[in-house]
C-alpha cells in the first residue's frame, strides 16, 4: 500500500523514478548472477551429487549384494560377523541399509573412483558419509547410484540421519580407505 495513491489511476504509464530503476536493475542482475551460479556451483563446487535411480525389488539388489560380497570378501568383524569387503577400483560397490544397520563394511582405495549402489530392504533410511558430505535419501524399491572417490585416507562414519525405528540411534556402518 502507497503513502500516497498515485496521480493517475493507470499507475504503469508512469514514467520510472531514478531509485526505483537502478533497483530493477540491481535485482535484474543479482537474478541472472544466482542463476548461473547454480549450475557453475554444482559442477565445480562439489557440493551436489549427480545420481541416478532406478526401480528394483528389496529381493533382487541384496542377491546383487549377496554376490558382491561373496566375490570380495576379505574378512569379517564385530560381533555379528558383518563381513568386511574389499572391491577393485572402479567396480560397482553394492551397498545397503536394513533395520539397523549398513551393509557390508567396505575397504576402498584412496584417490581411486566407486560406483555405489545403495537401496534399503525395509524402511526409508538416510545415507550420511563422514567427513565427506554425502547425504541421500534411500528408499526400499529404488536403488540409487553415485560415483565416490575418497581422497583422504581413513575411517568414514556412515551413519542413517532419517528416523527409521527403535534401533535408530544405532545405524552406523564403516568404510575404510588405505
């Protein structure tokens, strides 16, 4: 609402103030510098993950990593027995989340590059990678693929930030890169 209503009742004929021009302006160019600041932050700012995703059944992706695991097992740990694997550079990396717990435990090669496959067999869960930040929903049904390359040497936490049950607070998984 105006100070004061304007002389003429068709207000848009009226010629455009000084001040109110350059601040057209300032918007104008302050718009066009975030819109391509997007697109330039996402490429070089290595804050955004291009990912993908795909349907698939709870069944199908854990015989997929069933089938990882068997072919790189390396090792076993806690208590539970969850086994330690160890993929080649470059390879495709089955990774997965159930009540509660992330499954396998991963050894990885630093500066060397990962296609992760990443689903959940129950629940939706969300996908936390420490120090690095990765952070993605995963949802039963749909497996989600994202190039990793860890670049420093390592215990990463990987760790459900998306509530998902009573044993929540303990959703924690390990990577490890020599």
């Amino acid at each position: 609402m105006a100070i004061t209503p304007p002389e003429q009742k068709i207000w848009w004929n009226q010629p455009l103030d000084k001040v109110e021009g350059t601040w057209v302006i300032v918007a104008l160019v302050w718009c066009l510098i975030l819109f391509l600041w997007m697109p330039w932050w996402h490429l070089y700012g290595k804050q955004n993950l291009s990912n993908e995703s795909y349907r698939t059944s709870p069944d199908r992706f854990e015989k997929k990593v069933q089938e990882m695991v068997a072919k790189y097992k390396v090792g076993e740990e806690g208590k539970t027995g969850i086994p330690v694997v160890r993929p080649p550079a470059g390879s495709d990396v089955y990774f997965l989340g159930r009540l509660w717990e992330w499954y396998p435990i991963l050894e990885l090669e630093k500066d060397k590059t990962y296609k992760f496959h990443i689903s959940s067999l129950d629940y939706q869960h969300g996908l936390s990678i420490q120090p690095v930040n990765i952070n993605l929903q995963i949802l039963p049904g749909y497996e989600t693929v994202v190039k990793f390359t860890p670049d420093q040497a390592g215990n990463y936490g990987v760790v459900c930030n998306e509530f998902c049950g009573a044993g929540h607070h303990q959703m924690l998984g390990k990577i490890t890169v020599k």
